[in-house]
C-alpha cells in the first residue's frame, strides 16, 4: 500500500491505495465520482477521460500512484458550484450530442482539451482531436457541432476551471 | 493463421535434419525453451517461457515430430498453454541441399529450409492485437533457426538451462539474462 | 482488466531509479503500452520504478547544433515544441501521428522508442533523421545509432537495467524537406505503413535522400536502397516513383487481419512516394 | 373562474433539448457500475479459451484459499437455476439446452464457466486466475456453411448437421417467375458478424432479501419486465417480488434485448450468500460473450423482364447463429425474409432459411435485426439487375416502386405497407444532391481515370415492433399518466429507453395534451416497481407504440378533466373544452387544469358516475407494423494506388411519418447511419476455424470514429403512419437500414469501369486494392 495525495476538482484528498489500483477505479470507488466510465481495458474508448495536471489522459490507463500529487479535474468538476453548467457541457446539451450518455463526460473532456490548444478548430481538426473518443450512439455530427458551439464562447472558455489554477 | 518462410543454414540437409531431430538441440533452439523432457516416440514435454516486450508468460505443453523423411522433410507441432492463452503452432519443414551452384557436381555444403503451416494463439494473448502475432511468430521462427546455426556450428554449446534465460525479446530494462553473457546478442 | 499485484517506487532522482533498475525493477515511463498489457495480465512486472516523472529526463535544447529530447518528454511536448517545430520539424510531425490528444499526452518518446514497437511511428522518423539514442545505466551512458539501437521485433540493444535517456535529433531546418506519411490500421490507429523521408535537393538533383520506414515488416528499418536510388538523381517525380518501388524489397512483409503482406508491400511503396513528394515540396 | 386563456405554442414537432441530459452531462446519473450497497461483494467470471472443449476436471482450491474470496461455483452448483430462455419459436426447431455455467463442455470463447466471489473485484479478478481447468479442446466449427458440410465437427454432439432449424416462405408462383423471366441475376451476399459494442458494457447488481423472499436486480437492459419474467422464472421467485430496475442504460442496440446467463448467475449468488453482489462486464467479455449481428450467407436470385420488370426474387439463407439460441436468435433471419421485397411491386418471392450451430457467441438483434441484411441483399440485387440490363439504378427503382395509390400494399411476402409515396422521396433526394449533375461530373471523372461512384438505396423497413401475434412476448406497449393534485404529471411508460430521448418526445405529447409547461412533466421508466407491465425497446417502437399508449391514457385524462372541469364551471359536460390548459366553457369561464387537479383530489366536487383522482393507464396494441421509407445516396470515391474510399457526400431523405422531436430524430439517423457504415467499411466480427475470436477487441475490431464519418445531409417528407394516432412510423433503424446498400452501390459504381459487380462487405481498403489489382491484370490479360 501507499499513501497518495491528490486535489480533485479542488478538493484534496490522501488515501492509501494498493500500486496496482487504477486511476479511475480511485476516483469512482474511492472517491465516489462514478462520473467517470470505463469503456475499455485497451486505451482506445476514452470514456475514462480526466485532467491530470491540465493534460487529458485515459484513467483507465493511469495507476493512482502515478497521480500521486497531481491536480485531477473530472467531469463532476466543471460545472460551477451553483450547478451553472460550464459552456462545454452546454453546447453538447444544445446541440444534442448525446443520447446513451456513457461517452459523454470523456467527450466532455476531451473537448475542453481541443479547444483549449485550438480555441477555433476546424471541422477536420474536431474530428482528429475526437480520435481517441468513441459514441456509438451520436455518429459523432452532433458531437462535431457541440465543440463547434462551445467554441464560440470564447470568453466563457477562458474562463475555465482549470486543473491547478 | 497462417505462417510461412525460408531459412539456410550452412551445413547440408543431413546434419540438419538430425539437428532439428534432437531433443537436445531442439531444447536449446526453441526460443524460450526451459525444459523438454521424451514422453513418446518423438514427442516430448515442453516448458517454455515466452518473453516479449513487456509481456512475459510460461507455457506448459508439447513437441510432436512426425512424418520423418530424412533428410527431406518432417512435420512439427510445437504447443503450449499457460495462464496468459495457449500458443500453437504446426507446420511442414522442406529442407533442400544447397551448393555453390558452379556445376552440377559441386558439393552440398548447406540447406535451404522452406516451411508452411498455420500458428493459433488463444486467450488473453490473443487480446494483444492481430498485428502481433504475425511478426512475433517469425521473430521466433528466426531465433529458431539462427540459433541451430551455430548449434550446428559447434558455438553456444550451452546448457539447457542457460538457454531458458534467452529471450525472444528485450524491451526497456528486461531481466533474465546478464549483460555478456551472450556477448553476441548484446554486441556491437 | 485488473493488473496483478506490484511494488512501485517513484524514485526523485535518475540516478535512485538506475540503483532499483540494476536490482531487476522494470521501469514505467508513460505506460502506455505496459499498462494495457498489465490489465490483461500478460505484462506481471513485480516492481515498477516510475521514471516518468524526473526532471532529469524531461528537457528539449539545443547543444552544438543539435537537439536534445529527454526521454521523459511527452508526444505531445515533441509535437507542440517551437525548437523542434523550428528545427526539425519531422519529429514534431511524426509525434503529432501518434495514437490521439490522450495518449500522446502521458507516452514518452523514451517509452516509446525503448518499446520498438514494429508498428510505432517514431523509429521511421529517427531512422531518417539519422537520430542517436543515448542509453544509461548505473555503468554509464553510450550513444547508439538508430540501426544500432532497433534490432528486432519489440528487441533493442537496451540491457537490463538500461534505459533510454535522451534522443538526439539534428538540426535539420533550412534546405531540408522533411515528411511523415501514414497509413493507419483502422481500429487501433497504428501504422499499416509510415514513411519518413527527409530530402534535400541541388541543382535539380537530390544531394541527400533519407528513408525510414516502420509497420511493414517486424522491426522498423533505413530503407538504403531508396536513398542509394535517389541520391545524386533528378529531381523526377518518375525517379521518385521508381525508387520508392524499392522500399519493400528484402523486407519480410508482415501480414494480419488489416493487410495483407502483398498489400503492405504495396502501401510501403506508395507512401514512401507520398513522403519523398511531400518532402521534396518542402525543401528549398 | 379565471378568463384569460394564453394560447400555448404546441411542442410537437419542435427541435427541444433533452431533459435527461443534464444528469448526463455532469457525471451525475447512475448506470450498473454506479450502483453501491452496503457489504456488497463481487464477482468475476471465468471463461473458456476455447472454441469447442470437454472439461475434464476444475480445480477451484486455490481460488477458494485466496484471502477475500467468498465463494467460488461451477457448473455443478447451479443446477437448479433455470437455462437461458429463448421466447422466439419455429417448427422443428432445436433448442440446446443453455446452463448458466457451462457443464462438462464449452461450446464458444468466452462461454461461462466458473464464479468467483470476493470481497472486492481486484480479488475477485485474482481468483479467477488460480483456477485450473484441465481443458481437452475438440475441433470447432465457426464458418456456417463449413458447418452445414458432410462431417463437419457437430457442435451439439446431440445435432451431428449442425441445423437448428429450415424454415420455408414461399409467396405467390415462383416457378412461374422463372419460366417467364428474360433475365435471371444470381449473387451470394454476405453480411458479416457485428459486435454491437455498446460503450458501455453489460452489469448486473443482484440484492436478495431472505426475509421478504425479494431479489431486486439492477441490471443493464432494454427489457425491464421481459427480463424480470424470465429472471423470476429462472430463479424460482415470485414475479411480483423480483424488482428488476433498469437504471441509466448506456446503449443497447438490441444487445440488451436480452437475457443473459450472468444475470440469473447473480440472482444465485445472492440468494446463496444472503448479500448484494456485483458483476461488470469487461470489454473482453462484451466483445466474447454478448450477442453479435448479422451472421448471413445469403444466396439470391432475381427474376425480371428486360424492361426492367422485376417477377421475383429467391432467397436461400444460411444464418449463423452460433452455439445457442438466446432470447430472439432463431427470429432474427425470418424478418430478412418478411423484408425481402423490399418497396417493390414483385408478386413472387421464395425463401429459404437455414439456422446453423457454430461455436460462436450466438446471434441475435442488432439495430436492425433482420431487415438491414434483407435489404442489403434486395437493394443490391437491384443495382445488379440495373447493370445487367443498362438501366439507370433510379429509372429501375421507379419502375418497380409500389405506387402512392397502391396502399395499403400488400407485399409478396404477406406484410401489408401503411403508407407512402416512395417515388416522391427518391424524387426528392435526387433533386437534393442533383442526380443528373452528379453522373455528369461521375463522367468527367471517368474520362480522368478517377473513380468515382454514386450508390443509392431505396430501403424500407417494418418497425414499430408490432402486433403481438408477430412479436415473441408480446408487441403490444403501455402508458400511465399520473396527474398530481398540484396539477405536475408524470408519465410512466413500459417502454425503456436508453438514449432515444423519451423522457423529452413523450413530455412533449403529455404536455401539449394537456396544456401543461413540459417542465411539470417527467417520464419514469426502467423500473418494475415502478411502471406497470411493459414490453420494452427495440425494433424502433418507442413512439409508434409506446407514444400510441401514452396517447390514448392522455385521452383518459384530458376526458376525466373535462368532466371535472364542466362540474367545476356548473356545465354540461359536452359544454367545455380543454386547451391551452384550460377547461374552458362555451360561455367564456374557464378552469386551469391545476385547479381540476387540485378539485380531482379534494374529492368534494365529484362528476357523477366519475370518481376522485387523475390518473390514466392504457396498454395499446398496434393493429400492424409501421413502414418507414426512404432513399440514401453516397458519393464516393476510390483512391486506385491504396483501395481507400472516401465518401464526398451522404444524404439521406427518411420519410419515418409525423415527427415529435426533429433534434432527437437527426441524432437517431446519424447514429444509425455510423453502424451501417461501421456494417459496409470496416466492421466484422472474425472467428477462425479454431474459433477464436480473431477481432476480439478495439485494437482489431474498427469502431467508426469521428475522422471516419462523413457530414450527414438529413431531410424529410412526411407520409404518416395510419396505424397509430400521433402517425409516427419509426427511425431508431432507418439509419442502419439505409446505409449499407447505399454504400456498397456507391463504391461498385465507382468500379465498374473496372468490371466488378458485387463486393462484399466490410469493404476495407486492402479489399478494394486487391479487386482493382486483380481486375486490371485481367484486362490487361484480355
């Protein structure tokens, strides 16, 4: 066992964890943000997206030990604290861009990391920046328009919780 | 699927034939190969642990040799099951005298191998991904036969137990076999 | 899905990992590739040393007309980095190919390259920048060419112990034209085929023709006989067709669900030609 | 009485957001994996790594020894547990029996064969590790038509052909058809293995309480009652003490339509250690041991005159299904053969199906279940035809589409059509995407040596699941309104969404019935304690049946609030009407339908012969299928140096009769869209002979991404349904339905300079190289 500490979504945390626990396994079963979903054990669904530091990583592919001090941001974070939705989680309720909902809070986050590298990305750019998300549900057109629109708030974007900030 | 290739070793047929026909041999140049043991009439117990990259597994199984026609050709089935899947591989082995070629009289001084046949993989090696299996299986193929060569040879007369330690592969800070010990593998 | 159980060290210096590593430990960069392979159990390491977060091992600079890529830096640092954008700009390009936004955050270029994956981007571009691959141990440092360093499927000349510390990379900016081509398997987004070609051309004829190419045979590879084809040629879009024909000959093309060997060799072909075209209009 | 009444803007037909959304996009909603009880335990299950094996003995000390494990069962424990139901029925047809554990034998990868319970699922993982199984593999069979051969390996011991079941439809005079045909177009079809591959996976949590004898199973399901039916039945329980709740479901595609052995499996376990357990699904296990689509060889053959008249179409088709039959499995084919004429006016059809045992996981529905394969197979035997005779692939459809007049059509293979004008939607497609501009410039691109292609589809389908008589189970829906006494309504439905947005379409019905802001509305379903009895959702039926039962029970309310509202304002009951929200009077005063809900529960103003309270519950049965329609065409073309395709334009005009929410619509046919493309270019589930499940993960299994989607161009002309009232027809499906042949026409027009006339699916670009390889050695030959 040892000992990690962790801020997520501004609150810290300190736990001992096996080495050998998942970094989304912490945040759901230890945690309790259940937010997060595993969709696969290879990396290549991304419904397990989170922040880690400000970078957007797989926590299914992540041991908690390795997050030991980190700043972690998960979907559950990005809403403001009197539930007024951050303007990514908006754009992807106006624009439909979910229907099962399981891929949602990774796409979510992946989105924030696309737009903020590529604040005005192109159609092509959206999609390559989707690569590592799966939907099954949506066939991704919706998704596309959702970072879209979210895009255009740029000023509300800039204004984003940040992992660290 | 399937696996097929070609080889030469500089030695003629016959000594290669009774090479790949010799428990012995055939325990030092499986890649992997940390004991064989004759339960049968050319068959024979094999433990073997496969070392790739990062992953690393012991498989518990068997080498069957059958249909000899020295020093032509015999069929080979090697197989193994283990906590990680179970690897199977079968296939014919052609040998063919080689010379220099200068006249129909000249000398057989070394043997071109051709060999065909099918590998299956199963459990949760299979979930390394398809693209894997292909070159592994000739990476282990070539090991195979680079191995016989300088058994052959007369070189790396190890013992079988030091041959357990080879490995089909190193990645970043493997273990199992101490620098120098296989000079020519770490040369250069 | 769950790994087996291990020892982990997050060692805070270089050389305390390199003391764990001599003593067996296996080292995590990224984990990228090892973390998959421990969730299905097929990778059971019984100790990890985490190098993945020592400063020692996280630096991009130049030094003496070279540039220095620390193993610890991230794909998407190589892809994002002004310096390497600026000065060898094939790098950053290669990078930027690399699984997606999630995975080129955490791999490093140390993890990778260490893994030699026969599929992995990376070895095309460095077998065509004519890169060097500094190792390190608890014995020292030693420097090994590219050729030197890939050997075989998923075989490098690390030894136990050993870790890749650095890649170095020339500066390559200027009148040399560099690209990277892929062709990328569907489902996991590795390469089918990826070339990398780095040209520079005088006088209508090319001075200098480098070629790497990875994902069509077991181990990534120098593919000398299309630069021997090109270099002091015409500058023909027939010679560059002629000589990236060239590619897969000698290779023992790999096959799987996605490609055929046939189809491989083929590809191999004609991206070489799509990377040599690319690099040609880039260069001066 | 209030007088002033604000006329309400109507909500269906709007473009709304979703209420389920906002659980959803905050992480806040609970699938299976969520749920968390007290001194829960977990389970992980081990499976063979065979495709056909006798156990020779399990070893399970180990895993019991292991610090943690609870327990661990085998085969030889559950016994008394009832097998994995099959409600689907056929003449003849045999039914293995199907153990929640396997018994002396495995029949496919990743068949179940031990339980291992523990503390937590990293231990539980770990005791699946140390048991020992001494395997004897035996020859397996995976290809269906290999299996069907003289001494295949039998995977049923019991069955040595390997044949579950024939089944033969013959419609009007196929010897006939034949004997007057000038034209005779024969091709095997395949369409391949599908892995549904929901993103999220399958879970069960099963809490048993001994002292109620009650079991509540939280599971992830598109069939909440069917499921607890069969759970109760398999378990022995009392129905109405099994409380099956289908909490937040991340995708189903028909692979939920289901019930499973590890859903009985944790009802067991619970019952036996008196605590909740859990088990989670992995990928792995989803890709191995959840059913797949599709599984088709289909051997067709059509019949016409050279004008282009089509006289029949013969099917002979070989359906893998498999090691078992699950819930629908032997179903499935016998809907390819009811879909077989497609929107066309032939008389003749002949049909052959052959069910076949494989050692793979068994087939069952997948969005689409049936009619994706028949139509792929009618709409590409029609382009065939077309080539054939040198006709345009339009002019041939119009020449043999069912007219305008001709509905209610019946169709050669006994289905009766609802309604449509199916020239009408190709018509407008064509204009849409400029038909006459587009085979211009396809010319111009052939004179450069480019190819490119323009493929189109003509599909239809029978959804709307459907009269019970055709329907396993039942195909009727039902519906409460339930009207609280501060006037806020909630709407339960039998139907149990899982991304289709009910929750939004049917708060938009009940709020426009009855005058009430779509806020005080909300849709509960999924949870047997809950809903009164229900089917479930599948076969594109949410709106067409279970919007049907919600109308009708939104008719008993607005019927009861009159009477209420008429006692209310002292008037005939005949005097009033309720819009707007309001009851209002002929002679101008009015009542909120707040205050005859209010009034309903006060109990003191009672209309007689009525009685106190709002609330309504129906259960509707449709009188038939509804038909949607339409045409989809796919500009595409083919890199010659790489065989890679690249789609320039997708349009789809759907005619899936009235639409309640046009946002929610778009979002169902881009889904449906993204499978069919999944289906027509990279997509396949591959045992091989030994069978193995050779693209058993995202690694080898290519999902459609994001950069592989092309932007969907979406339009619509509206034929509504006669068989319900809101004339809605269906579009879960359509999407699927549509795109295959469309793609498939499109890429073998952009090779038809080169000589190929059919290519199977998934066609992946190594495929393509190869054809126009081996096609031009061969001209170069001629």
């Amino acid at each position: 066992m040892r000992t990690i500490n962790v801020s997520v979504n501004g609150t810290k945390h300190s736990h001992e964890v096996e080495p050998r626990m998942l970094l989304i396994h912490y945040l759901r079963e230890v945690i309790g943000l259940t937010g997060t979903h595993m969709g696969c054990e290879t990396s290549l669904c991304g419904a397990c997206t989170i922040e880690v530091n400000g970078k957007a990583v797989k926590s299914c592919t992540m041991f908690a030990v390795q997050a030991d001090g980190a700043e972690i941001l998960t979907i559950e974070g990005l809403a403001a604290p009197d539930g007024t939705l951050h303007p990514i989680q908006d754009a992807f309720w106006t624009e439909h861009a979910l229907q099962c909902g399981f891929c949602t809070p990774g796409m979510i986050m992946i989105t924030k990391q696309i737009l903020e590298r590529n604040p005005n990305p192109t159609e092509h750019e959206i999609r390559e920046g989707l690569d590592g998300n799966l939907c099954r549900c949506t066939g991704y057109q919706h998704i596309v328009n959702a970072v879209r629109t979210a895009s255009l708030h740029r000023d509300a974007l800039a204004s984003l919780p940040k992992a660290g900030a | 699927m399937k696996i097929a290739g070609t080889a030469q070793l500089p030695f003629p047929p016959e000594k290669a034939y009774d090479l790949m026909q010799d428990p012995a041999m055939l325990a030092l140049a499986i890649p992997g190969c940390n004991s064989l043991e004759k339960t049968g009439e050319n068959e024979y117990k094999l433990g073997l642990k496969m070392v790739l990259a990062s992953l690393s597994g012991q498989f518990e199984g068997k080498v069957v040799l059958t249909e000899p026609n020295r020093p032509y050709s015999f069929k080979m089935l090697v197989e193994g099951t283990g906590k990680i899947g179970f690897v199977k591989g079968e296939g014919v082995i052609q040998l063919s005298g080689l010379g220099d070629g200068l006249s129909i009289t000249s000398a057989i001084t070394a043997t071109g191998i051709e060999f065909a046949g099918e590998a299956q993989i199963g459990g949760s090696i299979a979930s390394v991904g398809q693209r894997m299996i292909d070159t592994t299986s000739k990476l282990m193929v070539k090991q195979f036969f680079k191995k016989l060569e300088k058994l052959g040879l007369g070189d790396g007369v190890e013992k079988a137990g030091e041959a357990a330690a080879e490995q089909m592969g190193s990645g970043a800070g493997k273990t199992g076999e101490k620098p120098g010990e296989n000079p020519e593998k770490w040369g250069k | 899905m769950i790994a087996n159980s291990f020892e982990y060290s997050a060692p805070g210096s270089l050389k305390e990992a390199l003391a764990l590593l001599a003593e067996g430990a296996k080292p995590l960069a990224g984990g990228m590739s090892l973390i998959p392979m421990m969730k299905l159990r097929l990778a059971n390491p019984e100790h990890l040393v985490d190098i993945g977060r020592l400063p020692e091992l996280n630096y991009i600079r130049e030094e003496n007309g070279e540039l220095h890529i620390g193993a610890g830096v991230t794909h998407f640092e190589v892809e994002s980095s002004p310096l390497l954008l600026g000065k060898c700009p094939l790098i950053a390009e290669t990078a930027a190919h690399i699984g997606d936004i999630q995975v080129r955050n955490r791999g490093t270029i140390g993890g990778s390259v260490a893994h030699a994956d026969p599929s992995a981007d990376y070895p095309a571009a460095l077998h065509a920048l004519d890169a060097k691959i500094v190792l390190v141990s608890g014995e020292g440092t030693r420097t090994l060419s590219t050729e030197e360093f890939f050997l075989d499927t998923f075989t490098t000349a690390l030894e136990p112990g050993e870790i890749v510390s650095e890649v170095i990379v020339p500066v390559d900016a200027g009148l040399t034209g560099t690209s990277y081509q892929k062709f990328l398997q569907p489902a996991s987004g590795f390469a089918i085929v990826g070339a990398a070609a780095r040209v520079r051309q005088e006088g209508g004829k090319f001075t200098l023709v480098r070629v790497g190419m990875t994902g069509l045979s077991g181990n990534a590879y120098r593919a000398r006989n299309v630069e021997d084809a090109l270099v002091g040629k015409e500058v023909t879009d027939a010679n560059i067709q002629a000589a990236a024909a060239l590619v897969a000959d000698g290779q023992d093309a790999s096959s799987d669900l996605h490609a055929t060997a046939e189809y491989r060799a083929h590809l191999a072909g004609a991206y070489t030609a799509r990377a040599l075209r690319a690099a040609l209009a880039r260069s001066a | 009485m209030s007088t002033t009444v604000t006329k309400l803007e109507k909500l269906v037909g709007k473009r709304i957001k979703r209420k389920e959304d906002p659980r959803l996009i905050t992480g806040t909603a609970t699938y299976v994996e969520d749920v968390k009880l007290p001194d829960m335990y977990h389970a992980a299950i081990l499976r063979s790594p065979h495709g056909a094996a006798n156990i020779k003995s399990i070893d399970i000390s180990k895993a019991q020894a292991l610090p943690g494990v609870v327990a661990v069962y085998t085969g030889a424990d559950i016994l008394g547990v009832g097998s994995v139901v099959c409600a689907a029925d056929l003449p003849g047809l045999r039914r293995p029996v199907h153990h929640i554990l396997a018994q002396d034998r495995t029949y496919f990868v990743g068949h179940a064969v031990a339980v291992v319970v523990a503390k937590d699922r990293y231990i539980a993982a770990d005791g699946v590790d140390l048991i020992e199984v001494d395997w004897e593999p035996t020859q397996a069979v995976t290809d269906p038509e290999k299996a069907l051969a003289a001494g295949a390996p039998a995977v049923h011991p019991e069955w040595p052909d390997n044949t579950a079941f024939v089944h033969n439809q013959e419609g009007g005079d196929m010897a006939q058809a034949f004997a007057d045909a000038e034209v005779v177009v024969r091709q095997r079809i395949v369409s391949q293995r599908l892995i549904p591959n929901a993103m999220e996976t399958r879970g069960v949590v099963a809490d048993w309480k001994q002292a109620d004898k009650s079991m509540t199973i939280w599971t992830s399901t598109q069939i909440p009652h069917l499921a607890r039916s069969i759970l109760a039945g398999q378990l022995g329980l009392d129905e109405n003490r099994v409380r099956l709740i289908a909490p937040e479901v991340g995708g189903g595609f028909g692979s939920k339509l289901n019930v499973y052995p590890e859903e009985a499996l944790m009802g067991f376990v619970s019952m036996k250690l008196h605590k909740p357990v859990k088990w989670i699904e992995s990928r792995r296990e989803n890709f191995q041991t959840t059913i797949h689509g599709r599984g088709h060889v289909d051997y067709l053959e059509i019949a016409a005159m050279r004008d282009g008249t089509i006289l029949g179409l013969k099917l002979k088709l070989i359906q893998d299904l498999g090691s078992y039959l699950q819930l629908l499995t032997p179903a499935i084919p016998t809907l390819s053969v009811l879909m077989m004429p497609g929107l066309y006016k032939f008389r003749n059809i002949s049909a052959q199906v052959i069910g076949v045992f494989t050692n793979a996981v068994p087939t069952d529905a997948y969005r689409g279940a049936g009619r994706p394969e028949a139509t792929h197979g009618i709409e590409r035997m029609v382009d065939m035809l077309a080539a054939e005779l040198g006709m345009d692939p339009v002019e041939i459809r119009l020449k043999n589409f069912a007219g305008k007049d001709d509905f209610p059509f019946l169709t050669a293979a006994g289905l009766t059509y609802d309604s449509g004008d199916y020239a009408a939607t190709l018509d407008k497609a064509l204009e849409m995407i400029d038909y006459k501009g587009l085979r211009a410039q396809q010319a111009q691109a052939r004179a450069e040596g480019r190819l490119m292609g323009i493929g189109i589809s003509t599909y239809g389908e029978l959804c709307g699941f459907g009269p019970s008589p055709a329907t396993p189970a039942g195909g009727w829906e039902s519906a409460t309104v339930k009207v609280e006494p501060s006037g806020k309504v909630t709407v339960m439905t039998g139907c149990s969404p899982h991304g289709q947005g009910q929750e939004t379409a049917f708060a938009q019905i009940a709020a426009d019935e009855l005058g009430v802001p779509m806020d005080d509305v909300i849709v509960l379903h999924g949870d047997t304690s809950i809903v009164q009895y229900g089917i479930g959702t599948f076969g594109s039926r949410n709106t067409a049946v279970g919007g049907a039962a919600l109308h009708y029970a939104l008719q008993d309310i607005r019927d009861k609030a009159k009477r209420f509202g008429a006692k209310m304002l002292g008037v005939e009951d005949g005097d009033v009407v309720l819009a707007d929200g309001h009851c209002t009077a002929s002679n101008g005063t009015s009542v909120t339908f707040q205050q005859i809900a209010a009034a309903a529960y006060r109990g003191i103003v009672i209309p007689t012969g009525s009685e106190p309270g709002l609330v309504a519950t129906r259960f509707w049965e449709p009188s038939n299928f509804a038909y949607p329609y339409g045409a989809h065409i796919i500009v595409s073309e083919v890199d010659a140096e790489t065989g890679q395709i690249e789609i320039k334009r997708y349009l789809a005009v759907d005619d899936i009769g009235n639409i309640i929410n046009p946002l929610l619509v778009d979002g169902q046919l881009h889904g449906g869209v993204a499978q069919g493309l999944g289906q027509a270019l990279w997509e396949h589930g591959i045992y091989d002979d030994n069978g193995q499940l050779v693209s058993g993960t995202f690694m080898d299994y290519a999902m459609p991404r994001a950069r592989m989607m092309p932007w969907v161009e979406s339009a619509h002309t509206v034929t509504p349904s006669p068989v319900n009232p809101l004339g809605a027809k269906g579009v879960g499906e359509a999407g699927t339905i549509g795109s295959t042949p469309a793609m498939v026409n499109s890429v073998v027009d952009a090779l038809a300079p080169l000589g190929v006339r059919h290519i199977d699916m998934p066609m992946t670009a190594g495929k393509i190289w190869k054809l126009i390889q081996d096609s031009s050695i061969q001209e170069k030959k001629a």
